[in-house]
C-alpha cells in the first residue's frame, strides 16, 4: 500500500513540476543525441589535483583519462600508459607513455605532459589531498616516451591507485596562470558551465578507449552529455518520469520503487569501493578493554541494516577492505570478527560491570546520509537490548569530523562510536584510517600494528594479500573496526528502460561511452 501511495503522490506533483524545466527544456541539442543526467548537486570543480568529492570526479572521469585502468576484479590493464615496470626494490617505477595521447585541444598528453601532473600533484603549493596516494617521490624524469618516478620508500599500491579515477591525468593547458579550463584526453570534452545549472560536454571525436570494460572502441555513440542538477528529489523523480532528463540519482525509497517498475532501470555500484563501518574511541575506558570493543559488534546486526535501512540494495560485509578489492576476503573474516549475537554481547559486558540496571553509557556520533539514519536508529536499539545506551548524535560532515576529531584526542570522559565510510581501489586505504594519526585522529597507537600497515605497501602479489589479511585480523579480533555493509553509502542512478550501455565503475563513477537511447 505505501508504494501505491508514493507513485500517486509523484504522479500527482507531475504537472506541478513540469514548470521547474520550462527555463531549460528548450535546450539547442537534439534529443535522439544528448545524455542529460540529473542529480541533486553541483561538482565543486574540476581541477583533479585539487578537488575532492565524488560529484566532481563523476564529471572529470568523463573529460579526463588514467595512466591505467582496472577491470571488474581490480586486475591493472594499460591506459594513457601502454605498459609499465616496477624495479625489484619497489622504488623506482617506469611508465611508456602512448604516442597518441591526444588532448582535447590538438596538444599531446606526452611523458611530459605525465611528468607535469607527478610534479603539480606533489607540489606542497598545489595542496593535493590526493598527494599522498602517489607514494613518497623522491624524483621525476621524462626517459623518451618513458616517465620515470623514483619514490623515497616502496609503495606498491601505486598501480591500483594509478588505474583509479582519482588519479585522472589533465592535459598541461588546462591550467594557464590563475585561469583553469579543463582540457583531456577522455571520451568527452568540456564545452560550458552553468554553475548550479548543467555542465555541458560534447563527444570527442578522437577518443580511442582502452579500458577493459568499456566495449565501444571509439568515441561515444552519443554526441552531447549534460549533467544537470535538480536538488529536489520530486523533481528529478518528474523528470525522469516524464523524459525530461535519461537519467537521475533517486533516493533508496525512489530507487526500490523504480527497480519494481519495467519502465525503468536501477543502478547500484558494485564496484563502489566503498565500505560502511563503525569505530570506537579506544582510548576510553571501558573502549580501551577489547571484550567492550568486541561487545558492540556482537550487539549489532548487520543484515537489519543493509535490508531495511538500505532497501537491500546494500549487503552485509565482515572484511574492513571493501568487497571487489585486494585481501578482501569475507570468510577468512567471519572468523576474526563478530557476528550478530546480543546474548555475547551481554556476557562481554558483564564481566566489565555492565548490565540491565547498569548500562554502558557512550555517545554515538553520525552523519546525515540517507539510508544511513534509518541503520543508526537501528543499532540504537539493538545495542540498548544488549545493556548498552548510545545517545546518537546527528552532524553535518564537517560537525561529525571535529565531533570525532576531539573523541578520539581523549583518554577518559565519554566514551562514544561513530558510523562512517570509507571508499577507494586499493586496501592500502586502511593506513589512511588507522595509521598515525589516522582519519579523526583514529590511528591506532600500536607498533606492530603500524609496521604491519608499512610492510604490505613493499610487499606485491600473493604475499602482500597474506599481509592486508594480518592487518584485518588485528583490526576485527582487536574490535577496533566493525565492519557493516557495502556499498556504504549510495551514488545510485536510475534510467528509463530505453538506455542501454550505461554502468558504473570504481568509486560509483558512471560510464556513458557504450550509452544508446532506444525506443
């Protein structure tokens, strides 16, 4: 009955919302040629070595290219870069870039133009979040059609980080001075931006693909792409409906709805990267005791989670490393881990002095994320069945990182969780999590742990996968990390039936090369 009441409610604001589109329907690109997706918010830009949220990136991986690429197990195949090398040191890796790297703008993406990119991203005056991610460079040097990049230490996921899209090389004459004007060598070209209106971008007749899940060999078959942004979801739900827009990011209540109806098509991202976890502030006590630690995760039952809150377009995961990604390996983890199991819960905390007339009493800090609110009231509740009372506190993203920042600096008050996510193409994220100082000051004051997370970025193949599952069973035995679900938060984007082609790849970003509108 409630479905039935949300279609006719959307059905009924149709006309209402057509009005919103009146100012932009009447766009100069002809139907049976244009892409127009919608979504909610505007890219904050488009500089790669400067910008950090998805939404920007969703846009640059359109005008932008890798050095590498990565197919649906994580596999490295060539990109800008036709081969590459790494010495038996790990130290020093040599990238033979393609002769025909052609920017939008007639210029060459060369082994200088690769160089330019190594040296902007590392530049301290650039201030790239991303600068890390490329390891410690000592030095860079153009060989040739050879970039060679000399790291201080080994830093072997280089190659993962390198085929992802946070990585995306720009051509050198995007940046002119002050002046930014994004130039590429990807599928499609910048042509204009309305800011909080719609980016603009028309296929480049030149593009040649070389990334593995990417079937169209040439440009892409449609001539115009236009990301538009609709904040109101009714509006971008109207427009869909309608065919005002091919595409448009639903809510999860929009996106089970869509999925039941022939019309449309739904899209999740199951090669998100992306891991939906909780941690604790193990410096306070009792957080600093691993059978309170271990205590939440016995309370807490994942499954309730990913099937009620998220629609069941999220699953269960018990692996800190996202599902798709190297040393992730749920049933190895299963082991080291807790499962649902309120009755452990209980006995933990008993033995810490906790029971029914005396709660655990903590803070549980969040963020505001749909899907995301309706799981924290639901292990709200299944920690209070197992003696243990969270006051659950609700942020904005910059409220909950200095909420978190200042928790995890104290060795005594209230002790208190968090709920958050994390998303990459390499394991190698858990050193951004849990390495010194760590994300909100989480790291983990333990040494051999520390040498743990140094020694898998130089180990490479089999050994460096024994090394990630070391580093997840110290995380899941320790309690320190409470896997929950994955995707841990959603990109989701849903189309009429008639679109063809489309899917997501790494970190939720949307492909349109093999796109086609039917009938």
């Amino acid at each position: 009955m409630q479905k039935f009441l949300n279609t006719n409610f959307i059905r009924n604001r149709l006309s209402l919302c057509l009005a919103i589109f009146i100012g932009w329907s009447g766009i100069a690109y002809a139907a049976g040629d244009t892409i127009i997706y919608s979504r909610p918010q505007d890219s904050e830009g488009l500089d790669s070595h400067k910008v950090t949220t998805t939404i920007s990136f969703q846009v640059m991986q359109q005008i932008y290219s890798t050095l590498l690429t990565l197919d649906d197990k994580g596999k490295i195949y060539p990109g800008l870069a036709e081969s590459y090398s790494v010495s038996e040191d790990g130290l020093t890796y040599r990238f033979k870039i393609r002769s025909g790297n052609v920017c939008h703008d007639g210029t060459k993406l060369d082994a200088a133009a690769v160089k330019w990119n190594f040296d902007r991203v590392s530049n301290p005056d650039t201030g790239s979040p991303f600068a890390s991610s490329y390891g410690d460079i000592a030095e860079t040097k153009v060989e040739g059609s050879d970039v060679v990049l000399q790291l201080n230490a080994p830093f072997s996921p280089l190659p993962s980080f390198l085929g992802g899209v946070l990585s995306i090389m720009m051509c050198p004459s995007s940046v002119n001075g002050e002046d930014f004007n994004p130039v590429g060598t990807g599928p499609w070209k910048f042509v204009s931006w309305d800011r909080n209106n719609k980016i603009v971008l028309e296929r480049n007749e030149d593009y040649i693909n070389y990334h593995p899940l990417v079937t169209n060999p040439g440009p892409p078959h449609m001539k115009n792409l236009i990301i538009k942004v609709i904040p109101e979801g009714i509006a971008r739900m109207a427009a869909l409906r309608t065919g005002e827009v091919d595409f448009a990011e639903p809510s999860i209540p929009d996106a089970a709805e869509l999925a039941a109806d022939p019309n449309f098509k739904v899209y999740t991202s199951p090669l998100s990267g992306q891991q939906g976890y909780l941690g604790s502030t193990y410096r306070i006590p009792p957080f600093d005791d691993v059978r309170a630690r271990r205590a939440v995760g016995y309370a807490i039952d994942r499954n309730a989670c990913a099937n009620i809150a998220f629609e069941e377009l999220s699953e269960a995961t018990h692996c800190p490393i996202a599902p798709g990604l190297p040393g992730e390996d749920q049933a190895l983890c299963s082991q080291w881990g807790t499962s649902y199991d309120p009755d452990k819960a209980k006995s933990l905390l008993a033995e810490l002095g906790y029971n029914a007339n005396n709660p655990l009493k903590i803070n549980f800090e969040a963020s505001q994320l749909q899907g995301w609110d309706e799981c924290n009231t639901i292990i709200q509740q299944q920690l209070k069945e197992s003696h243990i009372d969270a006051k659950l506190n609700i942020h904005q993203w910059a409220g909950w990182t200095e909420a978190m920042t200042a928790a995890n600096s104290r060795t005594s008050g209230t002790p208190a969780i968090w709920s958050v996510g994390m998303s990459g193409t390499d394991g190698d994220y858990l050193v951004f999590l849990w390495g010194l100082p760590g994300a909100q000051g989480a790291g983990i004051d333990v040494p051999e742990f520390q040498q743990m997370l140094v020694d898998q970025r130089a180990l490479t193949g089999d050994a460096r996968i024994a090394k990630l599952h070391e580093v997840q069973k110290f995380l899941l035995e320790g309690g320190y990390e409470i896997p929950l679900f994955s995707p841990g938060w959603f990109w989701l984007s849903a189309s009429s039936a008639k679109v063809n082609g489309f899917f997501q790849i790494q970190v939720a970003m949307p492909v349109f090369n093999d796109v086609t509108l039917g009938d």
